[in-house]
C-alpha cells in the first residue's frame, strides 16, 4: 500500500519540501486526547464533591476515556490506513465538540461517563492522521520528513499533558469543574474550520466499503480490552471470570488474525518485529508511572495536604516547563537509546521521592517531585514516538500510532485503577506511599527493559525510516 492523497488544492503533484500548512490541524487534533487525559486530574475531586462520589467512582472518568481510545484509535488508525485521514479526523472533532457539550449540561455522575466515552472515540483521530500524514509527505516529497516535524508533534501533546492540570485549576477556579468539559467545544470547531480547509482529499479505494476492515479482529480486540479494564477497576476473586474471559478474548484475537487476510492486528509482522513490540510496553510502562503521579499526586495534594484545584495545578507547574524545555532541546536529536535510559532513572527518582511525602512536608520538596517528574514526560514520550516511526511497517503507520496510543492508555488504565485502589483506603501519605512503592516497580522495570534493548542504539545512526514493503 502507498500514500498516495489526491490533493486536489496543489499546483504540482511534487513539492520540494514537507507542506507546513499541515502542521497547524494536525497538532491542533492530536491535542484533543492529551488535555482531556490531564486536565481531569484537578477535577476529580470537585466532581466527585459535587455527585457525592468517592474516588473509586470518579476513576471511571479517567478509565471510561482510555477504554474508548485504547479500542478506538488502533481502529481508527486503520481506517486512515485504507480510506485518508480528512473524514475520520471530521469526524472525530465533531465527536469531541458533541461531548464537551453533555459535559457542560450533565445532571449525574454516569452522564459524564457517557461524555468521557464520546471524548475518547472523538479524539482517537488526531494522532494516526498526524502519523499518516507524516509518511504521506515523505512518500510525496521522496524525502525523509523534517525531524522538526516529529518533533513539533510530541513538543505540542506532551506540553499539554503537563500544563493540564495547571490550565485545569484554572477554569475550575473561573468557571467550576465544568468548564474543563466546554474547553472541548472552541477546540473542536477549530479542528472543524481548518482541517476542512487544509486536510487533503484521499482516493476512495475500489471495492466494499468494510474491505481491509477485519470486523470480527476489532470486536475480540474490544472484548479483551473491556474484561481487563472492568477487572482492574474492582479487582476481586469473586471476579474470577473476567480475567477467564479475557484471556480466551486475546486466545480467539491471535488466533482470528492469524489465520485472516487482512488482519486488524498483524499478529505475525509484531511477531517478527520485536524492536517494535518493546517500545510498546515501554510505552505502557512510562504511561503507568507517569498517570500514577498525575492522578495520584494531584489526589493527594488536594484530600491528603488540603490544597485547592488551582494550588495543585500550580505545584505541578514546574513539571511542565521542565518537560517543555527537555523536548525542545532534544527533539532533533534522532538517539533514542540516552533518552530513555536518562527518563527511566529519572522515574525511579521520582517515585523514591514520593515515599518521602507527609501531610507536613516542606513546599520546596512538593515542587522537587513535580520537578524532577518533567524529565521524563521530556524524554520518555518523544523518544517512543520516534521509535515507533522508524520501526513500524510504512503501510500500517496509522494502526500503528494507533496501537502506540493504545499501549499508553492501557498504562493510564492502569494508574487510574491504582490511584484509585491506594487512595480509597488512604488519602493520606499512606496511600501516597503504597502508590508510591507500585510506581517504582514500574520504574524500575522501565529502565530495565532500556538498558538491555540493544536495537535502539542502531535507530539515531540511520536516517532513514523503513521502506514501504
């Protein structure tokens, strides 16, 4: 398969360079996912106060939203991968402006469920399009795409990630929790306006409109992923059968996209690939350790030290810069290898540093965490998108940004359900502690898994990505 867009707004066929007017709808869109990732950590608590919730509860609001994107965007990207990304990239924002609307107006905990679920599939689009456009333009050019590019992308959602929950005090403080939902509604219109202006036109290919698309692959893909969310929200012996069903899910998946065509997961090309599924978990596990602080620091700032919305999200800010100021220094530079063994050492720190926390531990250390935590939302994130698109198959780019994001939501996943399961039973340093101890294990084997992938070492010394088989 090619990239072949019929742009039918250009003069040449050809160009010299990576068409920049693309650069303003594709970070645009692939913002969408990390602000309602990150800008939900301040407002848990006050949602929760508001529909009388406990912690567990309002976890579903975090999990609810990486379930829907953890299904929806290797999917999605799949169907960039067949049919162009303009309409599922539409779609996709008119999707996000629907949910940031019942957000606005829900009368109970369960229907802003329902309007995380929406968000979720609505910003699946952004960034396999950005990926897919990308590649499109390399193919186009016959050029490798400018590393600026990759770089402007991971700079733009990892600089969301962490001012979210500083941007998130702050529309709580002006307007209640509910402005973090209609955030969405100008964001979405914008991605509306400029994607249908710049965004080009693809082929429509030949055939049945579900031809490429394997139905039966995605709905066991779904199965798995549900069973495994539902265990880790409340896990109990009495819900033995969950994980049961999980396991014959993935079984009935690898078995189905083995033994089909056109499989939804090409079981067999990340079989023979393994560069490719080791960046994948690391993904996870960065995720795992990075959520744990976002969701379970910020928790406990506001119950177990008693700052308000907008005070968390400020202790949070030098996160932000530090993250902000790491990937605009490094992002050019191709090595993968450095940036990750340095982030994973950098997530161990953070973690031992949380075990230090008490309810009357001193600013200067509060703002040290959040410090020292920048390093690797700087490093980790860039470098496994950078991974990820020198090692994936060209013709699958899409779904494989798309199983990118959904490796990191299952980490997300998972800090949310432990968030939630330490911080149920403690608010206090306690809980903060235990979270604590589980985010060094996952630290911890980060770096491991870092030190001995010798692959990434050979990633910053050749140019060039794959080419297209």
């Amino acid at each position: 398969m090619t990239f072949a867009l019929k742009r039918t707004d250009r003069t040449t066929a050809r160009s010299e360079g990576f068409d920049r007017r693309l650069m303003t709808p594709m970070i645009l869109s692939s913002v969408l996912n990390p602000v309602n990732s990150s800008i939900i950590a301040v407002s848990l608590v006050p949602i929760g106060i508001a529909f009388g919730a406990p912690a567990s509860e309002t976890a579903w609001l975090v999990s609810a939203l990486y379930l829907a994107t953890a299904i929806g965007q290797p999917v999605v990207g799949r169907l960039i991968d067949i049919f162009g990304p303009r309409k599922l990239y539409l779609a996709g924002a008119a999707l996000t402006g629907i949910a940031g609307v019942i957000g606005m107006i829900a009368p109970a905990l369960w229907v802003l469920v329902i309007a995380r679920i929406i968000l979720g599939f609505g910003t699946c689009a952004g960034y396999p399009a950005a990926m897919y456009l990308i590649r499109s333009e390399s193919e186009r050019t016959g050029k490798d795409s400018p590393a600026g590019v990759l770089t402007a992308l991971a700079v733009a959602g990892q600089t969301i990630v962490v001012i979210g929950p500083t941007l998130g005090g702050l529309l709580i403080h002006l307007g209640g929790w509910r402005a973090t939902f209609a955030v969405n509604i100008p964001l979405a219109l914008a991605c509306l306006i400029i994607g249908s202006r710049r965004l080009p036109k693809t082929a429509v290919p030949q055939g049945p409109k579900t031809a490429g698309l394997d139905l039966p692959g995605i709905g066991l893909f779904a199965a798995t992923l549900i069973t495994l969310l539902l265990f880790l929200m409340n896990p109990q012996v009495s819900h033995w059968y969950l994980p049961v069903i999980m396991i014959a899910a993935a079984a009935a998946l690898v078995w189905r996209e083995l033994h089909t065509n056109e499989p939804f997961l090409d079981v067999r090309l990340l079989g023979g690939n393994l560069p490719l599924l080791a960046t994948y978990v690391r993904a996870l596990l960065t995720s795992l350790v990075g959520y744990c602080f976002l969701y379970g620091f910020t928790q406990w700032l506001e119950q177990g030290r008693g700052l308000s919305a907008a005070g968390a999200g400020m202790i949070l800010l030098p996160m932000s810069i530090t993250a902000i100021g790491i990937s605009a220094l490094t992002g050019r530079r191709k090595e993968i290898r450095g940036k990750l063994l340095v982030g994973g050492a950098a997530q161990v720190l953070a973690a031992a540093v949380l075990l230090t926390m008490h309810s009357a531990v001193g600013l200067w250390l509060l703002l040290a965490a959040a410090l020292i935590m920048g390093i690797p939302q700087g490093l980790n994130s860039l470098a496994n998108q950078n991974a990820v698109y020198y090692q994936a198959d060209p013709a699958r780019i899409g779904s494989s940004a798309g199983l990118l994001r959904t490796f990191i939501y299952l980490g997300a996943i998972g800090a949310a359900a432990a968030s939630g399961t330490f911080l149920s039973r403690d608010t206090g340093a306690a809980g903060l502690h235990a979270l604590a101890w589980f985010m060094l294990a996952a630290a911890a084997l980060f770096l491991l898994l870092a030190l001995v992938d010798r692959s990434l070492a050979r990633i910053g010394r050749t140019a060039e990505p794959k080419e297209a088989r």
